[in-house]
C-alpha cells in the first residue's frame, strides 16, 4: 500500500476521532475505540500476529494501531473496513462487545430506530448503522447504510469471497465493480463479489438508504 494512501487512512481516523465523535471525551468515540482496540489485540494474540505484522497488512501505522489497542484512537468506518481485510475477519468481529445494550432475550430481540452502532466516514457523507447483534455468529451482518446527495464512496477489495447484497430502501444509489453498473432505486436489489474494488454514488438531492448484508467465505 503507498505511503500516500496510508496517510489518508490516519488522517480519516484522526478527522473521525476530531470531528464526528467531538474527541476522545466522547462517550460513544470510547465505547468504539475500546471494543475496536480490545478486538483487534485479541486477533493478534490468536494469530500470533505484531503491531508490524498487522501494520502490513492494512497498511495503517504501528503508532496508530498500539494507539487503538490502548482506547487512545477511534476508528472510522473505512479504517474498520481496513482493518477486517488486512486481519480478514468479517467486519462485525471486530465491531464485537461495542453492544448499546447488553441485555435482552438474544433470541427474541427487537432493535428500535433510533438505536445501533453507527460509524462514519470523516466527512459524514456515508454512514453505516449495525442491525445486527454484534459478536453473535447466528446472526446475519445486516447494515443500514445512507449515503449524502451527491456523495461517492470508494471501497477498496474486501477480503476474499466476501459478497454483498444491497436492498434499496429510498432514494437511487449507483453501484460500479469491476466495470459493470447498476442504478437502483426503492425496491431494486443487488448481489456482486465485494472482493474486488467498488463504488457507491447518490446522484440525488435526497438521502439514498439501503440494507446491506455481508457474506463471507465462512458464512
């Protein structure tokens, strides 16, 4: 990965932790930052993996990752994104014990609204909300993810053999992978391999809203 990219990757974490969570005294910036940095540490020691190992593999630095492990950085949605490629484990590991709430009946479970995990990117332009309870390997990764009028969202490859199945909820969300493009709009579905480069773009002046469920090698 070029130095270049590794520092948009520090700077969008650095821009999320300063901007969309008001610093690192933000009750939700902690909770995310901890569980992340609890998850990323307990990967390493399963996979006997370094700080340099891992800084490899996503391409995000050394300093910044011992600073995650330590609560001391709050990741953006991208450098997640990053982080599950590099360690390839499905995105909701690493978002595991970040639950709003920890009780309930975890086979009968009703999430409301205006509840869920949201995470950013650093402009707030594209915003995912979890749906699912995190960290139970029964349940299927399902998101709700908006994005702004006029924004774009590059993804870089997910992990291998990594899907995703986008349900249109409103608005019109343009979808690009590997030289082929889809328009969809309320009601249109979409499913195409996530391992390789795409792009998502709101042509709108209205909020494109949609379901998002991963699948992956494992699943």
């Amino acid at each position: 990965m070029s130095d270049s990219l590794t520092e948009a990757l520090v700077s969008e974490v650095r821009a999320q932790r300063r901007d969309a969570l008001s610093g690192p005294d933000s009750p939700a910036g902690r909770e995310l930052g901890l569980a992340v940095g609890k998850n990323v540490l307990q990967i390493r020691g399963e996979r006997n993996l370094d700080l340099e190992a891992v800084a490899r593999r996503t391409g995000i630095r050394t300093d910044l990752l011992a600073a995650l492990e330590s609560g001391g950085a709050v990741p953006s949605l991208r450098a997640v994104w990053n982080l599950a490629t590099g360690l390839e484990v499905p995105f909701g590991r690493l978002l595991a014990n970040t639950m709003l709430t920890a009780g309930g009946d975890p086979d009968f479970r009703i999430q409301q609204a205006d509840r869920g995990r949201v995470i950013e990117s650093s402009t707030a332009s594209f915003r995912s909300r979890v749906l699912f309870l995190e960290g139970d390997p029964r349940a299927p990764e399902v998101y709700e993810f908006t994005l702004r009028p006029g924004a774009a969202e590059e993804a870089a490859a997910h992990a291998d053999d990594t899907f995703e199945h986008i349900t249109m909820l409103r608005g019109t969300l343009i979808v690009s992978c590997d030289g082929k493009t889809a328009t969809l709009r309320s009601g249109d579905t979409l499913f195409f391999r996530a391992d390789l480069a795409h792009s998502y773009h709101n042509p709108e002046e209205e909020d494109a809203v949609a379901h998002l469920v991963m699948s992956y090698r494992h699943s």
